[in-house]
C-alpha cells in the first residue's frame, strides 16, 4: 500500500534537500517517529517549503488564548469542507493526540454541529468555516458572535488565520494529490499503553 | 463519553420493543458484539423502523455485481457530501472490515477522488454522487459512462438505490442527531490479532 | 403520448409479480381508477418495492399531527426542489385532492413562500426543505422554531422523515426516469362533479 | 379564495390608468377572457408597465426561428429554475395552449431533461437555463453546441434575449409577491370542447 | 487594443439605423463624448433596443428616494455578481461621475460590504443582491428591513426593479459579449480639471 | 477620505516594528512611492508578516515560465472570485502596470472569460479558479488541459500555488477588512507620461 506516489511532482531525497530544511525533518522525524508526507511533497520548492513552515509555526505554535487542540480542530474543519484528504488524515491525527480523544477527529471532520465540543468551540468553528467558505460575507456581527464566548480580539485573528492559512494547505495538497502517511490514520485512536 | 444521548428523541429499552424487532437486534449483537445505535433509535418508530431494515437488506445483503465493500463505499461517500457522523462512522467501520484495508474509509468519506481504489470504483461513485446531490440532472449519458466500466444496468441500479437509501438514512440520522457508537471508531483499523 | 416507457428499466406484468405484490396494486387500481407508474417502475425490485411502499404508509398512514393534505406538502415541495417531476405530479394530484384546493400544488411546488398556506404550514415545510436540501446543518434552533406553531416532537419526526423518505423516492424516480400517469395530471383540478 | 392581494403593491382600477394601457388592457381581456394580473401589478409604474410590454412583444411575437410554443418553454423552464410562481401558472397556461399538450408544462417547469420534448428543444432550454443561471460562463461553445440543431445566430439571440427577459419578470413577480389569476391553472389541461 | 468587435452579433452602422434610434444615439454621444456600445450592439434589434432603453429611463431618469448615484451603485454591485464585464465598466464610470469618488465603483462591484458607503446603502444594495440571486425567497421581513432606513415602499420598487432590470441587461451583455468602450475605464478616476 | 482604518486591528507604526520589517517597508516605499497597507495591517502579527511576504516573493519573484503579469492575473482573477477589495485593487494596479494595459485588471477581476487575454491565458486562469474554487475537484485532465498550451508541470505549481497563496491573502484582508491604498485605484491607468 506504500509503494504509492506521495505527490503528482518529484519528491526530493533527504540527502538533496539543503542543510536547514534537512535539519528541520530530522527533527520532526525523531519526535513523531515518521516524516509526515507535507514535508517531502513541499521540499520540491524549498522557498516555499521555508515559508510554509515559517507560516505554520507561527500560527500553530504561538502563545494564544485558543488550545492547540482547538487549533487543530480548526485545521480539521475547514480541511473536511475543502475534501482534503491530506489535512484531515494528518491533523485529525494531531487532534486526537491533543485532545486525547480518539473520536473527535471524524466527529469534526465530517460536521462540527455534531462534534462532542463546547458552545464555545461551536462558535470558533461556526466563524473559522465562514472564512474558509464565504470570507467575502464577514462583517462585525461574526465579531461580536464571539465576544460572548470569551474570544479576544487576537483570539479571533488566529481563528481567522488558521482558517485562511489551511485554505492554501489544502489547495497545495489537493493540487498535489499530497498522500497521507499511514502512520496518521491509527494515531491517536488507542489507549495509551499500546501506543508506546 | 459514552452518556451521551445517541438520539433526539427517546430510545425504547429492548424489553418494551415487538418481539421481531429485538430479535433482529439481539441477532445483530450476537454477530457483531454490540448495537448498533441506528437500531436504537429508529425503534422509536416500529414500523418504520421494519421498513427501514428492509429495505437496508434488500440493497445491501442482495446479490449484485457489486462487492459488499464496493456497496459501502457509496454509502460513505455520499454520507461524507451529506456531512453525516453517523452514517460515516458506523460504514466507514464496515467498509474497512469488508475491504480489509484500514485507510480507506477516511479516504472515501473525504475525497473519493484521492481514495486508493479502482478507476472503476471512481466511476461508480462518480454516479452515487450525483443520484446523491443532483439526481434531477442524470441522463442517459450519465449511464453509459458507467459500461465501459462492466456495470450492467441493474449494477448501476445497485449504485444509484444505495445512494438514494443513504439519502433518507443521512437525513434521519441528521434530523436525529443520530450518535456513533464509539466501538465504530477503531473497529477495522487494526491487523486482525488485535482485533480478537 | 402514452407509449413513452414509464422507466428506464424493464417493468414486469401485473401477471408476472408475486401475489401480494399484484394484491396491492389491484387494491390502489380500484381506489384510484389506474395504477400509479411508481409501483410498476418499482416492481422490478421486489424486495425493494415492499420495503419502499411499507415506508411510505408507516409516514403517509399513520395518526398524525400533520394532515394527511400537509403530509402531502411536504412531499410536493420537496420534490420540486429535487426537480423530480414524477413526484411533483403524482403528489401534486393528491394534494390538491386531499386539500380540495386545484391551486395549492403547482404553488408549493414551485415556492412554497408565496402559496396559499397557513404560517404553520409555511414553518412545517421551511424545516422540510433543510432536511431535503441541508440536513447537515438542523440544530437545536430548527426545532424550537417549530413549536410555537403547535408541533410536538412526534409531528416535527413526521415532518423530517416524510421528507427524508422522499429524499430516497425523488432520487429513485429521476434514475429511473419514472414517468407520471397522464390521468394525474388533471386529478383534482375540476370541481366535483366534472371528476365523477 | 380570490380576495388575496395580486400584489404587495397598490393596484389601479382599470378607470384610473392612462388611456393607451386601458386599452391594452381590454385587449387582452377581450382575447382571453380575464386580465392577467401582471398587467394589473405593473400598472403601478405606467412608464415600466409600457416598457415591459413593448419588450415582451418584442421577443415574444416577433418573427422567429422558434415557434410560440417553443419561446413559451423557455419562459417555463427558466420561471421554474427561479422560482416564479407567476411566471410558472401564468406561462404554463399559455405553453399548454399553444402546444395543445395538457402536459408539458408541469413537465418543463419541473425538469426540462424529463419533458416530451425534442432533443432540438433540450439543447434550447440547456442554453436558455445557462442565461438564466450563469450567464458570466457562456462562451463560443454554447452557441457552437445548438448550430448542430438548426438553431441560427438569430434564433440563439432569441432564446436568450427570452431567458434574460424573464429573468426580469421572475425577480418583478417575486419582489411584488405577483399572484397568478385563478383562471390560468386550468387552462389547456382539457380537451377542446370542454373549455368552450 | 479597439478594432475587437464589440459584440457577437452584427452592429448596424448608424446610418442604416431607424431616425428616432439614431436620434437617440447622436444625444448620448454628444452628452458622453462617444457612443456606448450597449446602444450599438442592441441596435441589431430596433424593437428590443426601444423597450430596453425605455425601461432604462423609467428606472433610472425618474423622481425617486434614490439618488442617481444610488440606483448606479445597484447596478454595479448587481453585476459584479453576475460577472458582467460590460456593466460594471460602463456603469462603475457612471457611478464614479455620479458620486464624485474616484474609488467607490471598483469597491461596490467587489464587495458592496467593504465600500465606503453609509448603513442604509449596505442595507439597500443588500436587498438588491437578494433580487440579483435570489429573489424567491424574498419575504415581508426583507421589506421590513428596509423601512428603519428611511425607504418607502416606493423606494424599495425602485431598487428591486433596478436589480431586476440590469438581471436582463447583463445577461443580455453576458450573451453578446458586450465589450466596453475604452472610454469608460478611465471615466470619473481623475480630478476635475484633467476630465476637461 | 483616507482617515478610515485600515484594518480591524491594531496597525503598529513604522518605529515600533522590528527593523527587517521596517527595513523592507521602507524599500517598498522607496521603489512604489508609498506604502501598500498590507503591510502595514499584517505588521500586526510579525511573524506571521515575515512568513507571508516570504511566500509571496517565493511565488511571485522566482524565474518561471509564467510572465509576472500572469501571475497577478491569476491573483486578480481569484480574488475577484474572492470578494475581496484589497486584493483586486492593488494586484489589479500591478497588473495594469506590468501589462501596460489599463483595461485589464477590471476585466479579469469580474470576468476573466471576456478578457483581452490569450487563450492560453484563460487556459491558466480556468485552472487556478478551479484551484481557488474547488481544489478538491482537480484531477489528472485538468493538467493534460494545460498541457498543449505549452505549460511545463513547474508552470502548473506555479499556477497552482499562487492561486492557494493568495485563498490565503483574500481570507486575511476579508477578515481584517483591509483597505487598499488610494494610490492603488489610479495606478496604470494613465499614459506613461502623466504618472510621472
């Protein structure tokens, strides 16, 4: 099943990439055991691939008043609502393991509305979806929608942004036809003994 | 987690259900080692409920040429465009059983157009799609983009019933607010040792 | 104008069917004066053409909140929205029958807004249409804005399944192409005595 | 069941208009037997009132490659894609009547693919359906795809000058809330010497 | 960049035109500076170019709660909508000269949301989309809407007739593949003196 | 008329930024005359800036086989289909500017298909709509579309990526509600020697 292309476009060896990009591999790849396809598809533009992840860290790692589990709920949302398979088989994975849920995943890739989340969680996802989907119609009251639930104004910007960012990481892997690892779909969904 | 209602409306306990009806559930238990939540729900209903099942058996459990596993890809495929966590959870759980492949309900629920099956299977779910979201703009030319494929006409009705079924399926179990059982979530997605 | 098949696929002879299937159309051929097209198209599936009519009358016969005629709105507008011309005319006929009313279904069927209708009706059928057309999206909210018009929990069921249930049978009748009965076409539209 | 508004909008008596659309109105009374309730509603706005009517004789009456009937279908197909359920009576009656088929329009209103049409009046409606829905999309093509069915430059220009025309008069009749006259929904739906 | 044709259909040469079309043409260009291509590529029909024009002027020439620069920014955002290349140069330029902002066409036609423009017209052009693209749903509570803005019923006709209007003139232009004249682009976007 | 914000959130000031940012704001402002506001807007959040404008630049500076005009023409493209106000105005300054043609960006932004463009051309812009649209669509035909228009599989990236880039862009300046520079509306309009 592996023997699969992970991209429509070549995939660089490690040994080709540059120095920076081959350190930052190895280094995903010692802490998740595996080297997730995203990286090996988008090393075949390196400027991108640095901006890519450049990008990516500063909107998923930054201190905010969201979860990074709520962030990933947000990847894997708008991911489903965009058919791609890529975004929602990887970060479902991450959402599992952040939230230590093994159901959410599929609950929010398939419809949020149904998701065991809070009220709170319904309205970032309700907002993220309206700029994935219909970014041209936001208007204050969206603002003011989540207020209520306790969002800052910087709160909302990472909810917005991540949606906006996973609009082109969809688009990339959907035009690449980027293949899931097969580690991603299991993770996250077994108690945590028999993941170690 | 598992105290959540699995339906809006009441659930009947298998005591206070029509003999026929807790036979076909007691019998579903036996083989599969749980309920079903769909069953369980739509006893709410007893003669819809039968109906249901019937019809469910006629398409699913009929000869045809289509495989089991082929007749659940539909059902996932089109419950992913309808955004049913039901429908998505519980076959994506048979699909993976059936085509002892633990990747490829996630695929099929996502994009079947990225799914690791056969330009057949494409084409057969490329017909379920549209009896499942634009069923009035089917023609004749529609059917014959299936026979190059060795779909005979009542294959294709196969496909197209199936799609139509889910239809219904998915919106009860949307109106329902229809809640997976969590065994559905890992069943299929280990090598068989687990499993037992 | 009758020669026209009435399916896309072969319809078996009264003679030909098994008996209780044959029973049942000799039965709605007494009362009705001819035998609707769908039991003749849905005949060559006998499995699912038992399964298909024990639905419809576990929705369409039983006691209800809903009048027989508002089930039958259900039915008409939903159709029109699946672009499904043999349910828009055989229902529409049946409708305007049961509301002895010969405006009220090409007005519903082409937008329920703007028909002769109470506002009770006009929430019972907003709530169909997003089963029919988005049952992903039904909350909480969909279903208290239905009770202040009197609709309990039983009747709102009543509402989501009968729209559910043609979900399945518009998209049956646009594959197979089903063809109305001419004799629907009139049905309903003359004062009374002109019908005898 | 006929003291309902026509429109949203107040409506002069016929004594009240200026002389020219008096006596059009009359006109038509005199052919038909009743005045259509569009040349009350827009008798609102003498100025438009004239404008439209000059239009609609214009495209309607003009010497053509389609025949009355034809012009009729693309009006009824295109009213029921918008959901005009003034066009759609008012329109249905007049394909019905010069079509002399009691069937065809509920047929087109609902599905044009599904009507007793010919395959030259398929393509027709296809092109007219593209004006009245995504007229930004037409290119070279969809004229290139009806000179295979006979249809000329001008006949082209003719459909789709009547499904841009109409795409006025649906959003008219929709904003005014536009009621069809009573005596439109049976008109053409019998044989000749009962309409006498 | 001006010898491509202006239309897909013929354009008569002013001098084989009717004396009151001609008459009409020579007022606009000795108003404007040149002739606007919607006269000369409807010129083809004399019949549908004196209806249209007259609708036109009885929309927009009329007394009305709507400045003249109102009724333009309803048909800019109107057309933006429907992709019509020809309308939004021709009647951004307008607009533009109307208000006196060099900047207000390009916004309203891409997002009326984001224009600088007050409440009441957000309120306006939002009502005018809804007649653009989806005038069957259109209720009372639209209407109502409207009313806290100062707008009689009166004024509402206006701006539903007008998003009406320009429904049939850009499809009309859609179709015909109306070109712009060059004039237009630059119309309005200079300080007084450099128009002179 | 400039006093309005120019963003939902907070803009810093050219001295509170870290001096890379200010650094390449000031080049900016040395080769256009002034200072696009989104850099300013998006200063905000630095690094989240330094990542976006990374990207950009990756895109839309690298040697490629598509022309820097076509490149802005995917940009205007998307992001009239986009709504979004910022984007078409200022990439459609850029794109008159590298095309010297002041016609077209306004015609690319709300109709590409009407564009003076090449046929190649609006063989790219299908693609990259279809990538800004419904990327989970794409298929192997789309890029054998491209293919006989002389478009390498880096080209297609190419198309590809800045179509995704920019999903990303829109979403951000729809929802901080990004206002384009005055300067932006004028630029390229005018015969070269009136912009000096």
């Amino acid at each position: 099943m592996t023997a699969r292309p992970i991209s429509r476009y070549p995939v660089p060896s490690l040994d080709a990439m540059p120095e920076d990009m081959r350190a930052r591999i190895l280094e995903v790849q010692q802490k998740s055991g595996f080297v997730p396809n995203v990286f090996l598809a988008l090393a075949h533009r390196p400027d991108e691939f640095r901006a890519f992840f450049a990008y990516h860290d500063a909107l998923m790692l930054r201190e905010s008043g969201l979860t990074k589990a709520e962030r990933e709920m947000i990847v894997v949302a708008t991911s489903g609502a965009n058919d791609c398979v890529y975004c929602v088989v990887a970060h479902g994975a991450i959402l599992r393991v952040y939230e230590k849920n093994p159901h959410i995943a599929d609950q929010v890739a398939t419809n949020y509305r149904k998701a065991d989340i809070s009220p709170r969680q319904k309205a970032m996802l309700a907002f993220a979806m309206k700029v994935a989907l219909a970014s041209g119609t936001i208007e204050d009251t969206d603002f003011e929608a989540l207020r209520p639930h306790g969002f800052s104004d910087e709160d909302i910007w990472d909810i917005g942004a991540i949606a906006a960012f996973f609009a082109l990481s969809n688009r990339m892997a959907n035009m690449t036809a980027m293949r899931p690892n097969d580690e991603f779909y299991l993770l996250g969904r077994l108690p945590r003994e028999k993941k170690a």
